[in-house]
C-alpha cells in the first residue's frame, strides 16, 4: 500500500501540489516511521518550505536507515552547509563522493565548503577537476574563480570568470564578482568596465553601485565618483559610509563647504562613523575654522583612539589660535608618541612644535613606513639622453609661496643641457602665476584626476632622470608617486624643509647652515650642498606700484613698528616672551601680525596682558594680494622671527623690499631656514646664535636709528647683487647638483653628499 501512496506522492509533487504531498508523506510515517523514501521526500519539501533545520533532521534520519544513498547523503550535506554547519558538512559531501565519485553536484559543493573553511588549495583542487568534468557548468567556474581569488591569483580568476560569464553573460552578479578579480590583478579601467556590465543588468543593485563609486573615486575621476555616490544614495540614502565618500569627493572637487553637509549627514545616520567626524574636522581646518574642528577631532578620537594623526591635529587646532594652555603637556605627548612609533603627527604639523632633528627623522619614517614599496619601475635602465630629463612634481604650481619662490628656476633653466617636465597634481588652472609656470616647462603635465601608479608610470615612460619633489609632506602631497621609484634619481627640494624620511629619495637641496655636516645623521637622503642657499627665488617678485601709508593700514604713524609676518600657528611662548619685552623696553612701540582668526588674535592680545603689555599695542594686517603684503611691508621697521619653525618665504619676502630680518639659529632644519636667507644677502649679523642675542640685537636696532639706517642701506645696495635674489645663478648652481648627481648615478655609484660650486 505504501508503493502505492508514494507514487502518489511522487504526482502531487510533480504538479506543484507539495502541501498535499507533504500530507501523504506524513501519513506514510505515521504508520511506517523508517520509511527512507518518505523521509528523505518529506525532507526535501521541507526544505522548499525553507524548513531548513526540519529538513536536515529528516533527512538526516533517512540516511542512517540507507547510508549507501548517495543522493541522500548529497541532500543533507547542501542542508548543512546552509546552516552554516560546514565541517559537518564536509564530512556529508565526502561520504556522497565515496559512493558516487563522479558526482558532479557534491564535488562542487564540498569546494565551496572547503572555501568557507579556509582550506582554499583543497577547494582549488576539487573544483579544478570539476571545471574538467563539466566545463558547461556555471556554478563550478564561478566557485574555481572564488578559490583562485582566495590564493592570491586573480589573473587566473578572471580567465575563470570569463568562462562563467560566456555561459552566463546575464548574470549581474558574475561581473560584479570578476571586477573585484580585474581589481585585484590591478586590471582598473577593466574592473570599472565590468562593474558597468553588471549594473546594465541590474541597476538598482546598491552593492554594485558603491563599488563603481569607491572605484572611480580611487581613479581620481572625482566628477564620476560623485554622480556615482548620488546614484547609490538615491537607492539608499541612509548608508553613512556612502555620505562620508561623497564629502571626500567633493572635498577633492574643492566643493568643501557641500562637503561639510555630505559629512554631517554622515555623523547623523552613524555618530559612530569615526572617519566622517575626522573628515569634516580635516575640512574645518582646511577652512580655518579651527574651533569646530577641535570638537570633530575629540569626537574621532573618543569613538577610534588611534585613529592615525587625530591627536595631532587637535593640537594644530590649538597652535592655529594661539591657545598655548597645554603646550607642554601636548609637547611631552608628541614626543612620547613619535618616540613609541605612534602615528600621533604628521611631519608638517610636527615642524611647528619639534625642537630636535632626530624627532623629525623619526616622525617622517613614521609617516613615509604607510607607504608600500613594491617592485620598482626603475630597475637599473642606464640612460644616456642628449639632455638631462627632471621632472618637477607638486600640487603647488598655483598661487602659494613654493610657487613665487621658484617659478624663475623653470624659465631660467639651459634648455640645451635640460630638458624640464612639469608635473602638477593641484589646483591653480588659470592664475597667473600657472599660466607663467606652465609657460616656462618644456612639457606640462596635469595630473590631478589620474592615479599615482599612472603617473609613476608616466615618469618611467618619459625616461625621466631626476624627479624633483617639491611637497615631501605639505597639503596636498602624493608620495606613492616616487615610492614606486620611476626614476634613477629622486630628489626632495623646498617645499617642506625637513627630511621626508623616505627611502626612494636620494637626495635633499640644503646648505651648511641648514644641515651641519654633523646633523646628516638625521636625514634619511643624501645632502646636496649649494654655495649660498638651498631657497630659490623669483628676481621678477612684483611689488604693488603704491605703498600704503602707516595710517592706510591702522599704525601709528611716529612708533617703532616690530613686525612677523609668519603664519600665527608658529607664534610660541618663548618668543612671544621676548616680544613683549622688546615691548616693554621701546616706549611707544607695537607689534604688527598677521590675522589668521579672531580667535588668535584675541589670545595673543590676552597672552600679552598678562605680561603686562597693553593689548592694543598688537596690530593686525588681513590677509591681501601678494603685491600689495610686499609694498605694506615697507612700513614696518624691523621683522622678529620665530622658532622652531621660522620664516621661510616670509622673510625672503622682507628682504626683497628692504625690511631687516633678526632671527636665531634653532636646532632644526626649519629653524635654520631664515639664517641661511640672511647670509645669502649679505646680512649675516642679523643671524644670531641664541634667543638672548636675538633679543639683544633686536632691542639694540630699535634703540639706534643710525645702526638700522645703515642695515637698510645695505640691505637696499645687496638686493640687486645678493646671491638671494639672483635667479640664474642659483638655477646654474641647482643644475650642476642634478649633472653631479647623474653623473654618479650613470658612473654606477650609490647617492652620497657633496658640496656645490664655490663650496665644492
């Protein structure tokens, strides 16, 4: 009878009435509990219900009543595996390979639990021999790729992949999961390619479409990325990490302020979003609004306390508006972090607050440790053009001070002994200033929106000789350029006046000054030293045609006027303290600055009360046109540096329109800057050796007319002869560096330090 009730059964199932067969299966049981057929039967209608673990129990008795049922066996191993019991299962799929060895179904199976188990050889290995057997079968190719993916093969798991997709082209998913191999394989445009194909398919898919998204925005094809990211977020809007991209996106568009709201929507969907509070501080800052980001930083480094540079950040927050309250605790901090290893501050925020050069060395390999060194692109090649090929490489070609310092180097250049390539990866299309720089290149590349191993490549493919780095660390910095190492000889030069720590950087532009032949220890590069100064600078700096009078801009028309026009966040105590004294020892007397934020410039007011000085005796400038700060630089009497991290631009500034710079030789390279600007001009007496000759030196000028007089006369008679400000001879001096340092490298010899020109 019970035949007879299984064949009905069997028809119910056939035509789609499962309810009803499952009836009858359960009544075949009642009466006959070790029925296999009914068993394993009920068990696989179970199982369509989604009764999974009602399921797997029936079939799991069925197969001990006939453990030679191969397909059986097969069932409850599936049932398993969807419950997440895999060795279990594991041991099921070989008991149905041991009954039926060519059991296509269960080899596949058993490697896609291999897979989940981590055993990825052994998964390879069975679903090899499947592809073998079945190479029409989609679900094998699908899972050898898988298993190439998970031993680190992804060129063969595309191949895999294509097999799929040409017996599937149809399914979103197969692309979707070949672009994660393409990417691996470094394959991008055919990644990007193939993501296209998978949402063609199936356009709403909100993991494909992030994906196409974070993909454009790593290809630097940031107008894409953000259209890509609202197309996701038009499907799902309440993905935190979906916002926080589009503010990167947008921050890289320079849309920062739509960036603020892409941030905060961020926070509101996840105030645990660690990554979007960092991000919208880095864009508070950005945008000097130094007292919101503080609290956006406090709120990363709560929810992700070693979240790397946060905590120095927050300090910069604090140097930005002159509140010194914790100075020394954040001092003692920094030190303890870089000394541990810490990625507690980045290199250019560290020069403002570092003292040593051995704290700089170690908070620069810090940093530069991030970037992974691979197989370089360079690889020995010899070249031996007709002329040198060097590669200039920064964001800055727009108007900022690496820009004005060193836009005549490239137009003075010898054009029959080198050939000059610009490389820029910033802003600035447009100015002035860019059109001048682009004017003195030879080749001009803008590679803002294109990858940095896209640009390295371009390097190898222009047999570039020397790449120059002008940034190392300054906003806007892309190191994994030179890291790929493109080029023969690389070089870090002016922008950032310190060791980058890097060892894909050969050399470093300095003088005697800056680097004593007993600090080379503490830099990472060779030293290559110029005759007078390591700073370029521009002989065509323009001045505005008008000078301001002293009531123009707010100054008291018969005081003596001290002036630093140095970026407030390098205003520290110390210094501060000698200006004020210097306050109290010339009656009548202000000090002129820059107003970086009210905020500042109220703190250094209050700062200044409480030594006793009268608040109002602080004068502020705004921020104006690099023309018109020159021409109001002349109504000031003497500039006061600061240290550790001095004038730089500032003071070459000054002494182009015949204002004396005092400053002090600190111990690092930053502090070592405007000294070595004073010798290249012929004033080295204002260089002094400590902080209590500077402040004697400064109170002596500003006591004696007479003496300042004659410094400014001086100043006035070197301007047009000064090694300084001579454009062509430091461009012929720079040169003879790179012909040295090609020269060595052509002769077989490793990078080492040498002396140019007159101090050869």
């Amino acid at each position: 009878m019970n035949e007879s009730v299984l064949q009905d059964a069997l028809r119910l199932r056939r035509a789609g009435k499962l309810a009803e067969a499952a009836q009858l299966y359960s009544g075949i049981l009642r009466n006959e509990p070790h029925n296999f057929e009914a068993l394993h039967a009920l068990g696989i209608l179970r199982y369509q219900s989604g009764l999974l673990e009602e399921a797997e129990q029936l079939i799991g008795q069925a197969v001990v009543i006939n453990p030679a049922a191969a397909d059986a066996q097969y069932n409850r191993a599936s049932l398993l595996l969807k419950l997440n019991r895999t060795e279990e299962a594991l041991h099921a799929f070989d008991r149905a390979l041991a009954l039926k060895p060519d059991y296509v179904e269960a080899l596949g199976n058993r490697g896609a639990a291999l897979l989940r188990l981590g055993r990825a050889a052994e998964a390879f290995a069975d679903l090899d021999r499947l592809v073998r057997l079945r190479p029409d079968l989609l679900p094998a190719w699908a899972n050898h790729a898988s298993a190439l993916m998970a031993l680190n093969r992804p060129s063969e798991a595309v191949a895999s992949f294509d097999k799929a997709t040409s017996l599937k082209p149809d399914l979103a998913q197969l692309w979707k999961d070949r672009a994660a191999a393409l990417m691996a394989a470094q394959r991008t445009a055919e990644a990007l390619a193939s993501l296209e194909k998978s949402l063609a398919i199936d356009p709403k898919n909100p993991d494909t479409l992030v994906q196409r998204a974070d993909l454009l925005l790593w290809l630097k094809r940031y107008s894409d990325a953000l259209l890509a990211y609202e197309a996701f977020i038009s499907v799902d809007p309440n993905y935190s990490e979906a916002w926080n991209k589009h503010g990167v996106t947008l921050v890289e568009l320079r849309r920062q302020n739509e960036a603020l709201n892409s941030f905060a929507r961020a926070v509101l969907l996840d105030s645990g979003n660690a990554d979007a509070w960092n991000n919208r501080a880095n864009v508070l800052f950005e945008l000097k609004r130094f007292e919101e980001a503080a609290l956006d930083f406090q709120e990363a480094l709560k929810l992700a306390p070693d979240l790397p540079y946060v905590e120095g950040f927050l300090i910069q927050c604090r140097l930005r508006v002159c509140d010194w309250g914790t100075l020394e605790d954040d001092r003692e901090r920094l030190a303890a972090g870089i000394a541990a290893g810490k990625r507690i501050i980045d290199p250019q925020g560290n020069l403002s607050i570092e003292r040593s050069p051995e704290g700089q060395l170690r908070c620069s390999r810090i940093f530069m440790a991030e970037e992974p060194l691979g197989p370089p692109m360079w690889r020995g090649e010899r070249y031996a053009h007709d002329r040198i090929r060097v590669a200039y490489l920064t964001a800055d070609f727009r108007p900022h001070p690496v820009a004005f310092l060193v836009a005549g180097v490239f137009e003075h250049h010898d054009r029959s002994r080198f050939e000059t390539i610009g490389i820029s990866f910033g802003p600035g299309a447009g100015s002035d200033i860019r059109n001048r720089i682009e004017a003195g290149f030879e080749h001009f590349h803008d590679v803002r929106n294109t990858p940095d191993s896209d640009v390295a490549a371009l390097l190898k493919r222009m047999d570039v000789d020397v790449a120059v780095d002008l940034m190392a660390f300054t906003d806007g910095c892309r190191p994994s350029i030179l890291a790929q190492r493109p080029a023969p000889v690389q070089v870090n030069f002016l922008g950032f006046p310190g060791t980058s720590g890097a060892p894909h950087l050969d050399y470093i532009i300095a003088d005697r000054i800056l680097i004593p032949e007993q600090d080379r220890r503490f830099f990472s590069e060779q030293v290559a030293y110029m005759p007078e100064t390591y700073q370029a600078n521009d002989s065509k700096r323009a001045v505005a045609q008008r000078t301001p009078t002293r009531a123009d801009a707010g100054l008291p028309e018969n005081a003596f006027v001290f002036c630093c026009f140095n970026n407030n966040y390098k205003i520290l105590p110390d210094v501060f303290d000698i200006w004020m004294r210097l306050l109290h020892g010339v009656e009548g007397s202000v000090l002129w600055l820059l107003q970086d934020s009210e905020t500042a410039a109220a703190n250094l007011r209050r700062e200044a009360a409480a030594r006793g000085v009268a608040p109002e005796r602080l004068l502020f400038a705004s921020r104006t046109t690099p023309p018109e700060h020159l021409a109001r630089q002349k109504l000031a009497d003497l500039f006061l540096d600061t240290s550790p991290y001095g004038a730089h631009t500032t003071c070459s500034d000054a002494l182009w329109v015949g204002l004396p710079v005092v400053t002090f030789r600190g111990a690092t390279f930053p502090a070592r800057v405007a000294g070595s600007l004073l010798h290249a001009a012929g004033l080295p007496e204002l260089a002094t050796d400590s902080p209590a000759e500077y402040e004697r030196l400064a109170l002596s000028l500003a006591r004696d007319k007479v003496a300042l007089a004659a410094l400014k006369a001086k100043l006035d008679r070197n301007r047009s002869t000064c090694a300084l400000f001579d454009t062509a001879r430091f461009t012929r001096n720079l040169e003879q560096a790179f012909e040295t340092m090609v020269r060595r490298h052509r002769a077989g010899e490793p990078p080492r330090s040498f002396f140019v020109g007159a101090d050869a």
